[in-house]
C-alpha cells in the first residue's frame, strides 16, 4: 500500500507540474496515423509524427519511444540521448531525471524496480538504487530506501543522503521546506531536515505564494511558514495557490479564494484545475469548459474532458485519443488515435 501511494504521490506531483516547467518555444505531443509527433499553439505540425510515444517538453528536452526504447530530443525534433532506454525515464528537473529499468506503467513489478537518476548526456548521475523516487526540486529529491516499508529521505544531486530517511511519504521541497509525514501526521521540514512546522496535521502539501495547504479536524487551511494560521480551517479540500488564487471545496462543490480567503469565484462547480493561466477548466454536470480568473465562463462546458491549460492551448481528451483547443475553445487539433 505504501508503495502506491509513492505511486500516486508522483503521478500527482507530474499532472500538477502540468506543461508549466516546459520551454518558452511551446510545443505539444500529438498523434497522427499511430505516431506521435509535435504541434505549436496554431495546431501546426513543426516536428512530424514519427515516434512511439512522445511526452512534453521540459529543460529542452522531451522523451519520446521508437522501437520500444526511450530516449531525448530536442525541439527540433532530434535525439540527442538516443532512444536506448528499454526502461522508464521522467521528465528532467534541475538537470537531472528520474529513471527506472522497468516501466510501472505498463508492466509493473513493485518488488523489483529500483529509480535513478540520468544527467542530460544521458548517463546514470545516481546509480539505480531506491525503492522510489520523486523529481529533483530546489536541489534535493526525495528517495525511499529499502522495500515497501523504507523510509523517505532526500539527497542531492551528486546522489549523497542529506537528510537521513526517516519519514514516511513526502513532499518536493517548495519555497525552502518541504512537506513530511511521520508517524501519521504531517508538518514541515527545512534542508537540513529539521522540522519547523511540527508535525500536527492530517495532511499537508507545497508551500507557494508563502502559504501551505493543511488538513486538521477534517477540514482545509492554511498556514505561513512559521506555522501561524492565516486562513481558518473551514474548507473540505484546499490546493496550493496559484498566481493568487486557490481551488477549494465547500459542500463538496468547487470554487476559489484569494490570499485572505476570500472566496472570489463561487464554489458551485463538480471540479476545478488550478489557476495557473489565464484560465482554467471547470467541470458541470459531466462536462468541462473554460473560466477566466474573474469566473468568467470563456468557454460553456461543452466537452467530455479538458486539462493542462498552458501558453493558450489545454489538452482535449475523449477516451484513450488527445487532441487540443485554444482558450477560446477553438479545436486547433482533433483528439485522433
């Protein structure tokens, strides 16, 4: 179990990077004729279909399959580390990406696959050694060691323990702290690995904007970090705050605060992303449209599934096929097989 909530902890913390960490020249994976390839924001092809399987951009470098390896190419289009990977490599952060033998998403083998680390020449910068792994941020990555029952610790770069694995699941470290669970509660520690919020809550996630989502007696706050509470704890769900807003839940329904917690859009919607953009998608009644940061619906909830709004584009996906529409709503590349 504690291995799939590793799992679950680092898809989550891949779906909330989102397209956010990728290059200025926006380039989105697509697929054509059962290859993948890249479009720009107009819906032009700029790199052809030609791989496997292909991921987004980050740090100038995107993954992408052909013949069942995996390697790294630039937006050109080029590998620049050969596809040589029968494995699983991550994204780059910091320089450095997450890399296991073995790809838990198609053929997962919890008691066997050990992560690492690959550097952009494509060589091993952390040996394959930990039972998990989570993304390298502000210079430290959280690593579990052992089997199941490990603990977490981080490292750095050069793959030393700094901070002794002594908690359960973590956070990526976010504006100097990070968040961690020990003994069922959670709180935050600094880089040296010393706890300046004390471990006193249910849950705890990132610190942004100065402020850290936290759950106690069932309900969400939030803190600053010297642990004062600074928005009560009076919300179902709370997420981190984005460009000065945060989704939140009351009744189960979806809205957003400000940094007061003013609630400034109404929480009337089945579900919100984070406002990372201009806008963000919104879900009612089965579907999904568009909102401005005012709460202005830009786009009527007209489609089955819509996420990743990013540099004027958000993902369009129905069932297993991807497409996208610009944040007028305009399909600028159909969801295709």
């Amino acid at each position: 179990m504690k291995k799939l909530v590793g799992v679950v902890f680092l898809l989550a913390f891949l779906v909330s990077a989102g397209l956010r960490a990728e290059e200025p020249a926006a380039l989105f994976p697509v697929k054509k004729d059962g290859k993948w390839g890249y479009l720009d924001k107009t819906g032009k092809i700029v790199i052809k279909p030609q791989f496997d399987r292909a991921e987004p951009f980050f740090e100038g470098l995107a993954v992408a399959w052909m013949n069942d390896l995996a390697g790294f190419i630039n937006p050109a289009g080029k590998f620049v580390i050969p596809a040589k990977f029968r494995g699983r490599p991550f994204y780059f952060s910091e320089g450095l990406a997450l890399y296991s033998e073995t790809d838990r998403s198609e053929t997962p083998d919890w008691g066997k696959e050990k992560y690492g680390y690959l550097d952009k020449t494509g060589k091993l910068a952390v040996k394959l050694q930990y039972y998990d792994a989570r993304a390298f941020s502000e210079g430290l990555a959280a690593v579990q060691v052992g089997s199941e029952d490990g603990k977490y610790g981080y490292i750095d770069k050069t793959g030393k323990m700094v901070i002794k694995p002594e908690f359960d699941p973590t956070y990526e470290f976010g504006e100097g702290l990070a968040a961690v669970e020990s003994n069922g509660k959670w709180g935050f520690i600094d880089k040296t690995g010393k706890f300046v919020i004390s471990p006193l809550y249910e849950y705890a996630g990132r610190f942004r904007e100065g402020l850290g989502n936290v759950t106690k007696g069932g309900l969400c706050g939030y803190i600053d970090k010297t642990g004062k509470e600074v928005i009560p704890f009076q919300f179902g769900e709370g997420y981190p705050f984005y460009q000065g807003l945060a989704s939140v839940t009351v009744k189960e329904k979806y809205g957003f605060i400000d940094k007061t917690g003013k609630v400034v859009i109404e929480p009337k919607y089945d579900y919100v992303g984070f406002m990372e953009s201009e806008v963000t998608y919104f879900e009612l009644n089965g579907n999904r449209g568009l909102m401005d940061r005012a709460g202005k619906i830009v786009v009527e909830p007209k489609f089955s599934f819509i996420d990743n709004c990013s540099r004027g584009v958000c993902r369009l996906t129905e069932g297993l096929m991807e497409g996208y529409i610009d944040y007028q709503g305009k399909v600028i590349w159909a969801p295709s097989e």
